[in-house]
C-alpha cells in the first residue's frame, strides 16, 4: 500500500476533522469517564467522523478509537489509531494546545502520522520512508546537548511524580502527550519523558519524532514497539524521547519511585 498516497488522501479529512472539534470550542460541556478522565460532546464527533470516513476508504483496515474502542481487528494488517481530541482537559479549560490524533500502523512499523492542533492552526505529519514536516515545513529534532540546567524537556505532572530524577533543566507540560513529541520533533525542546498513556495517544505522534530522527527508549533501555499496544493496554514503564544523545541521558537521569 502506498503511505505517501494516504498520507495525501487523509491530510484534508484531518483537517475536517479538526474544523468539527473547533465548532465546539469554548462551550463544551464535559463528562467524566470510569477513569475520572473528561469526554465531551467533540471527542465522540470528530471519532465518529473519522471513523466513517477511514471505513469508507479503507475498509479492511482496523480501527482503535479513544472513545469507540477496537474494531476489525482480527489480525489486520493496517490498524488506525484516533485520539480525537488529545488533550481534552486543556480543551475544557478554553486552552489551546489540543490535538486532533491520527495514526496508521502495520505490524511491522507506523506508516503515516497527523498530529493538527486547530486553534494554532499547525498539521504535523509524516509518512513511513519520508520526512516530517510542520505544515509544509521540514522539521527535525534538535542537534545533541548535554542535559543540564541550561535544558528543557517536555514531563507532564504524571510522569514527574511517578519517578526520581536528577535531571535539574526546566520541564514543561501542556497535557497533551501528541503535542509533546511533535514539539520535541520540532527541535525547539531537548527531550521528554512520558508514562500512563496508550496507543492511540501516541501512534500518530511517533512517527512523526521517528521520522524527524527521534528515538522513543523505554527507561529498562527497550525501544518503544507501538504494536505491543494495539490490545489496548497501557505502556508498560515510563519512556524518554528525543534525540538518540539527548534520550540516552533521559534515561539515566530517571527512575521510577519504589512503593514503600
């Protein structure tokens, strides 16, 4: 199958999509799910969407939704995974670092990747054997640094008191863990670290750090392998991205807390 050409196909329903959760923006009412996490109104919207637009184009590919959860998925080849609005909280609150997910993975690597933040208007995306672009803007994570104070990761409050660090640069978080490794990706921000999310957090978002030569590394040293996730289960430890240099000392430099 040509990746280059659904990356083609699949950019504008991305945007679509992207337009149908801004028609909601700013007055949403939220839900809270079992997990106390919020739902809104634009997260079943924008999935339905894409879900009835994928299935019409790409029938035999399986799908695994935020919020609809695992169909088609007796051993196929393609599997789609959508966080419709990755970032929900930061939506609620009026906030915009919100993203609209899109992945497509076979069994052996990601193929195409979309990662659209509406209310600044940026498309990530990338496609398996090709670049990664902002927009229509290559981009590249930065060059090898030393961690150190002068430094800034991308670490939401989950991952910072889940683990011990020695790592003493600045962290930021915005809640949403697509928009953290497209930013690392971008090359502006040195590196990240990442745990308690699942598969279609991150499937988009990966590649496009994959193809803009970051690495994901587990904290045992492992590299991420998104097709472990596809039953649905949460990653197994915390892991650090970025530059392979920059990832390396990530990983020295956090540990995970030991329960007393």
């Amino acid at each position: 199958m040509d990746v280059r050409r659904i990356a083609q196909e699949m950019r504008p329903v991305v945007y679509q999509a992207g337009y149908i959760a801004m028609s909601h923006f700013r007055h949403v009412k939220a839900e809270r799910k079992a997990d106390e996490s919020y739902v809104t109104d634009a997260d079943r919207d924008v999935e339905n969407f894409l879900r009835e637009e994928i299935q019409r184009r790409y029938p035999d590919h399986g799908f695994f939704g935020e919020e609809s959860g695992r169909h088609q998925m007796e051993q196929p080849e393609y599997v789609w995974a959508i966080d419709p609005i990755d970032g929900t909280a930061p939506f609620v609150f009026d906030l915009p670092i919100w993203a609209v997910s899109v992945g497509l993975l076979r069994k052996d690597r990601a193929a195409v990747g979309f990662v659209y933040l509406p209310v600044l208007d940026e498309m990530y995306w990338a496609f398996d054997g090709g670049a990664a672009f902002v927009n229509n803007r290559e981009i590249r994570v930065c060059e090898p640094v030393e961690m150190t104070k002068k430094t800034t990761i991308m670490a939401p409050s989950a991952a910072l008191n889940g683990l011990s660090t020695t790592y003493q640069g600045r962290s930021l978080s915005f809640g949403s863990a697509a928009a953290h490794l497209c930013y690392v990706a971008r090359g502006k921000i040195h590196g990240g670290v990442i745990e308690s999310i699942r598969l279609y957090d991150i499937a988009a978002a990966a590649l496009i750090l994959k193809q803009a030569d970051g690495v994901m590394r587990y904290l045992s040293g492992k590299e991420v392998d998104l097709w472990e996730l596809i039953d649905g289960r949460q990653i197994a430890e915390p892991f650090v991205f970025g530059h392979p240099h920059n990832a390396e000392q990530l990983r020295s430099m956090f540990v995970r807390k030991t329960k007393d």
